[in-house]
C-alpha cells in the first residue's frame, strides 16, 4: 500500500505502514457472534430537527400553548420514523436509536438518571414535559439550569447539578421507548446512551455543595441505574448497544480513568449477551485513555474520530485488540464537504491490514448532530459549490458506499463523481485571492495591540461619552417580530422595493431606540431588525461565502442557526453596518453602539474550508472586520462592539495544542481594532462557555469593555476575580439570563450587581443581559429591563449616598 493514497496530514500513520503491527494478547471475553461482513456501516447520530425544523416548529407551538402534548409527540415520532427508514433503505447496518431529543440528549441523561434538582418540585414517577422543559428553560418560579457548550462545537447542553443528596432512579425509559418504535418499524436500531463518565465530568456541583465533595465519588451511585435501563434494553430484543464517553479524548487524570474502568467493571455482567460499543469523538485519544479503553473485556467495539484524532490512527497502528470490532469515524460529522472517498478508502484498506478484514466498520466521525439535514433541499445554491458538499443525508449514502467498496462491492460511478467534485474544487479560480493572501502575508510578525493602554483610553473615552457610574446597555438585539421577520422576507424576494423595505427598518429602529430612552439605558443599541443572523448576515455581505436555504443546524432547544459556508479566501467588497448604525446614532444623543461579529466566531459559527489551516482564514476574516471597524468610526460611532461569543468552544480540547489557538485567535481580534483612536471604546461579548481558564487570553484581547454571560452559571465567572485575576477594562457580567421567559425582579437583579461589587470595582462595572434579545419578546424584553436598569440606578444612589 503505497503512502500515496493518504492525505498530507495522514503522512505520520502512512509512512510507517510497512511494519507489522503489534496486537494486543489480552483474554478473549465472550461474546455474541455475528457476520460483521454484512454489518460494516454506522452512523454515530442524526440532526433532530427536521429537513426544515419541523420539531422547532413543533416546540415553540407547544410552548406557546397553541398545541398538545398528542401535537408535539405526534412531530416527533414522524421525524424518528423518516430518519430511521432513510437510514435502512440505504443500507446502513447499525442504525442509532435515542439519539433524538426534544431538547438536548445530556438533559435526556439527567431525566433518566432521575438527577432533578429540588426546585422543580419532582416527586418521582415518570418524568414528564413539565419538569423536562422546567429545567431546560424555567418557568415563571424557579431558573432554568445552567447552559454551556458541548466541548469545541456550537451545541449547547443543559449541565447537570449534582451533589451527594441525589437520589438517582431510573425515572425515563425513553430510550427503550425508542428502540421498541423502530422495532415496530421493522428497524432494528442500536440504542444510544451518554457514558456514566461523561456524564459525571459534565456536571457541576449544586448550589451548595461543599467544594471538597468530589462528583467523581457519584459514578458509583448511577451505574445501578444504566445496570437497569441495559437490562430492559437486552429484554427488548437490543443487541447492541452504543455507549457514548467523548470526554475521553480529554487529557483526564489517573483518578477519572480509573473510575472510568471501574464503572464498565460493574457493568460488565450487565453487558453480558450484547454487544456493547463504545464511541469517542471530537480528537485524539490520548494514550493511557486508549490503553485503558482497548483493554476492556466486556465491550465488542471502539469508535474513534479519524477525522479530527488523526493522531489515534499511530496508536491503532501500534496495538489493537484482536477480538474487537473497530468502528472508524472516517465521514466527517461535523462538516459539509464531501468526503475524499478514494483517500477514506484508502484509510480504511490499511486499517483492515492491522485489525482484521472482519473487525472493520465504517462510521461518521461524531453524530451527524453539527451539520445540516439535506442537500436536495438546496434549490438555490451554486451548482458547482454543491456539488463539493455532503449533509448527513448525503454523509450516510457516503458511508454506506465506502462499507460497500471495503467488502469488493465499490460503485464506481459514484466513486467517479466524488472525484470530479474534489478536482472542480481544487482547481476553481473562485477559492483563491492572490490579493488577499499577500494582505495576510503581510502580518507576519507584527504587533497589533493598540498602543496606549486600556487605562489611558478608558479614561479618554469617559471623558467623550460622560458615562454614569453601572452604565447599563443591552448586548445587541432586540425581539425579532414576526412582521420584522416578514419584512426582510418580502424584500429577499423582491415583493417589496428597496426603498419601503429600508423604511420600514428605519421605523424599527426608531421604535427600539426611543424604547432605550425611555427606559433610561446609557449606550443604546440599534436592535438589528435587518439582520437574520449575527454570523450569516455578515457572511452574505463578505466574499468567499456561500448560503443555504435549510442548512439549519441545532444550537439548543429549538435554536437553530444556518451557518455559512466558507469555501473561499475571504474580503469585504464595502460597508454592511455603517448604513443602519449612521442611522440609528441620528435618532439620538446617546452613544450608539455599532454591532459587528469578530473574526473568530465567524470562523467558529461557519462550515470552514478544509483546504487550508484554520488561523489562514480567520485572519482573513479579521483584515476585514477591520475595514468594517475603520468604516464606522469614520462615520462617528463611538462605541463599536466586536463579538466573540465563541471564541472559547473554538478552544482544542487537548491542552497541547491549545497555545497556539489562543495566540492566533486573540491577534485576530486585535487586528481588528488596532488602527482606532483611543477615544473609540471597544466591546466584546461572550457567552455560554466556561472563561475561567482562559482569562489571561480574554484580557490579551485589549478589548476596553466585556460583556460576559454570567447569570446563569450561578455568578461562575466572578470566582476568577475573587481567585485575584487583576482586571482593570470595564466588564458586564450578565445580570439575568435571557435564555428564559422568566422575567428578574429589580431585587434579584440588584443582588447580583452586589455580588459582582464584591469582587469588582464599581468604576469598571457595567450592567447588561446575559445576551442579545433576538429570541425573547417585547412583553418580556420591557419589563426585564426596566428592572435591570432601576436595580442599576439604585446601587448608584447607595454607592453615591456610602461615599
């Protein structure tokens, strides 16, 4: 097999593939047999929404009180149903089950755990929609549970809380529930469980809860439970089950991996009569975990992400136990190129070389859960960008003919195309920039920090925008109403002109700033009626993007976003913000800020070109952020806000490589404001991940204000103040989660502006929401920040009275 065959970043594996490989000698553990040669293709998970987000639809209706319990069921098991007949007519063998959710599959985990916190008043039994969607989104009582992101993608989970008073009880029999309706299908489906470690690793101690008490103690308190729901799925005719612990490709310690074997050596005796699979995913292994993971007797299989863990392919390499069947992620998950067949096929031939022509199957590389649903669905798309795209529809056909080829059955023509497409897309003028790469090229090695410090410039700024102390403001949009959302809708289809589409904007716009006044907040923003994405909308005014009609992909709940496609060198062909926020800052005598999204969360929140490395691109995004930034201080915004809301789940997952993504990303957003004027205070907002660890990165930006999610975290983020981290630019900790109906009272508030003067000085303190208000209503929206803006204004009379 010659090293031709690999890409370039699967040289390290191919250029030692002349020495044999050294087995593991391990005990054969008994278990089940079957004919793996005509079981050879796997799909790790499927998107949940539907081809045209048929189950957001569905929930919002059921939210809203417009439909029934029997309503939203009914969607729900339509979807499961389309999903799992898609999957069988073409061909897959081991089909997920469980994998659908009505929220999100670590809430799901929770349910069946019977892990519910106290104040959502469960008293046994099984869980129902009243309790499930209380945790998810609050209710008018009690908060919601914390939200944050689910390792490096844009998914958001709901963290569990736990601590050493939970009774855990198997309290959702869902996944059986599911595997018996596909059954009825006539679909034998593998049902899918998140690990006891993962699902440990995952949560965070309850409110309360001794910072001593150790979560790790509780493996051992759940593991009767997943003893239960394996039992009733082996009594349900399973013979197969896939047991999901990503949080193993974590750099975990000694304790955690020890934990990790000693909760599947307990459960062995369960999995006896199965075969049990378990799946990794989102990076490498690293080594010890795949020691310890490959050494366990009572499980049939292994996933691994061969697309991202490129690395685990020297470790397969080095010793795989024969008596094992490896699923190899080799189709990525979480991306929307089509796969270089013939290079997958390659892979593939070589890992039957080391583990055996009948220990192979072929997998996703992760849950197709991080792409879009159907390309057939994209009517509109450049004929030949679609052509070099695959969604999960697409990716499952995908898998399937390489499970075919592998087993002497290759379909040619189809092999044939692929080829075509990868060609057409290496070769098009349109990918390429000699322009734009020269402009990149030439920040090497420079400094693009601004060059007087955050003092000095809040200082100037303070003096040019006379501030209150606690200057409240709101992070960027307001509720998009369904005649806003009809507006922009009829303009893209050019049922209205230009001139009353700009006009009826201008009447939002107005609307939400004499709203601001009114309300007394201090730096207004324009509400962002004209735009339907905060990434999207800026990608459909850049070059190298393209767009979708349905590629939605779930963020949380109900929350889909339609990420962009970049699959070309990226530049600005003119202004998209100066315009509305001009605008908007004519409307009034307050600051106005101008909104833009930064560099790295574009990057982090598109479908990136696999051609080149990633940093290449965003530094192209951030040359023109830049340009956009200059454009709108030239036009006399004051205040100009950058968001990063994801620059921390674009964070790797292995602490070895995560310098050089925090160096890259952090000068990105530099580049983008390095040329401003001290007297042009800059903003930057992030949310839903966990900052603490990356503080130090978060002050390196230079930004002169942050805001910051913090409300629903219970106040996580003010630890790292109270730990001593010195930070001397103005800073928002969000004062009430915006992620929930629930509306803050002015004491509720006001308390949490005491807990954050606890540990910040006041003259750095800013007041705002956890995030933008694009989502919330204006019957919640008002109310809310009437109250955030008088809990304000009565700390600054205690404050002004105490001093």
């Amino acid at each position: 097999m010659s090293q031709l065959c690999f890409p370039h970043s699967l040289s390290p594996f191919s250029s030692r593939l002349h020495k044999l490989p050294i087995r593991f000698t391990t005990p054969r553990f008994s278990l089940p047999s079957f004919s793996i040669r005509a079981m050879t293709s796997h799909i790790v998970g499927y998107p949940r929404m539907g081809p045209k987000r048929e189950l957001k639809f569905a929930l919002e209706s059921f939210w809203e009180g417009k439909s029934s319990t029997v309503d939203l069921k009914q969607v729900a098991a339509d979807l499961r149903a389309s999903i799992w007949k898609q999957m069988a007519e073409v061909g897959i063998k081991f089909i997920p089950s469980n994998t659908f959710s009505y929220y999100d599959h670590v809430l799901d985990t929770t349910a069946m755990l019977g892990a519910v916190p106290p104040r959502y008043g469960w008293n046994g039994g099984e869980i129902g929609f009243d309790v499930y969607f209380s945790m998810a989104r609050g209710n008018a009582s009690v908060p919601a549970m914390e939200m944050t992101k689910w390792f490096d993608t844009n998914y958001h989970y709901i963290v569990p809380e736990l601590g050493p008073d939970v009774k855990f009880s198997y309290a959702s029999h869902k996944a059986v529930e599911e595997y018996k309706e596909a059954k009825a299908l006539g679909i034998d489906t593998v049902p899918v469980l998140l690990g006891p470690l993962s699902y440990i690793l995952l949560s965070k101690p309850a409110k309360g809860v001794d910072k001593s008490f150790s979560l790790l103690s509780l493996t051992e308190k759940i593991v009767p439970v997943y003893k239960e729901v394996v039992a009733e799925l082996k009594a349900a005719g399973a013979t197969w089950i896939q047991i999901d612990e990503p949080i193993l490709v974590m750099d975990l310690e000694a304790l955690q991996l020890q934990t990790f074997t000693n909760a599947y050596s307990e459960l062995a005796s369960s999995f006896s009569g199965l075969n049990v699979l378990i799946e990794t995913y989102f990076a490498d292994v690293p080594v010890q975990t795949y020691k310890a993971l490959t050494s366990l007797k009572s499980v049939a299989g292994f996933g691994f992400d061969l697309v991202r863990g490129t690395r685990t392919l020297n470790l397969l390499k080095s010793g795989f136990p024969p008596d094992k069947y490896l699923f190899a992620g080799v189709v990525d998950g979480r991306n929307v190129w089509a796969d270089d067949l013939a290079a997958s096929l390659c892979i593939l031939e070589v890992l039957e070389s080391i583990v055996g022509k009948e220990k192979v199957v072929v997998s996703t590389s992760c849950s197709l859960l991080h792409t879009a649903v159907d390309l057939v669905n994209e009517t509109k798309l450049d004929k030949e960008i679609k052509s070099w795209l695959a969604f999960a529809a697409q990716k499952v056909v995908e898998v399937n003919a390489l499970a075919k080829a592998l087993v002497g059955k290759k379909d040619q023509a189809f092999f044939a195309s692929n080829a075509t497409s990868h060609a057409s897309r290496r070769s098009s003028p349109r990918v390429r920039n000699a322009s734009v790469r020269k402009a990149v090229a030439a920040l090497k090695d420079s400094d693009h920090r601004r060059a007087t410090s955050v003092t000095a410039r809040l200082a100037a700024q303070q003096k040019k925008l006379n501030l209150p102390i606690l200057p409240t403001t709101t992070i960027g949009s307001f509720p998009q109403t369904g005649e806003v959302r009809k507006v922009r809708r009829e303009y893209k289809s050019k049922k209205i002109s230009e001139f009353d589409y700009v006009n009826a904007m201008k009447e939002e716009i107005s609307k939400v700033v004499k709203l601001q006044e009114e309300l007394g907040i201090d730096v207004l923003v324009h509400g962002e009626p004209e735009r339907n994405d905060m990434v999207e909308y800026f990608g459909e005014q850049l070059s190298g993007f393209a767009f979708t009609v349905n590629g939605w992909v779930q963020s949380y709940g109900s929350r889909c976003v339609k990420p962009p496609i970049i699959y070309g060198d990226v530049s600005r062909p003119r202004a998209m913000t100066v315009f509305w926020s001009s605008t908007a800052q004519s409307m009034t005598r307050r600051p106005m800020k101008g909104m833009l999204t930064g560099p790295v969360t574009i990057l982090n929140w598109s479908f990136v070109r696999n051609d080149q490395d990633r940093h290449e691109t965003c530094y192209q995004i951030a040359l023109a952020i830049k340009d956009e930034v200059e454009d709108l201080e030239r036009a006399g915004i004051s205040v100009i806000q950058i968001d990063e809301a994801a620059l921390r789940e674009g964070l790797p997952l292995r602490k070895s490589e995560q310098t050089f993504y925090l160096e890259w990303a952090v000068q990105s957003f530099q580049i983008t404001n390095c040329g401003v004027k001290d007297t042009t205070q800059i903003h930057t907002h992030m949310c839903y991940s966990n900052f603490n660890d990356i503080i130090n990165s978060i002050i390196n930006m230079g930004a002169d204000v942050i805001t910051i999610e913090n409300s629903r975290s219970d106040e996580k983020l003010l630890s790292v103040f109270q730990d001593g981290v010195k930070y001397e630019a103005g800073i928002g900790p969000g004062v009430y989660d915006i992620h929930s109906p629930r509306i803050p009272s002015t004491e509720e508030v006001a308390d949490r502006i005491n807990k954050m003067l606890a540990v910040l000085d006041s003259k750095f303190l800013w007041v705002n929401p956890d995030c933008g208000l694009k989502t919330r209503k204006y019957s919640e929206v008002e109310p809310a920040l009437r109250n955030m803006v008088a809990a304000a204004k009565l700390i600054r009379t205690k404050l002004a009275s105490s001093n």
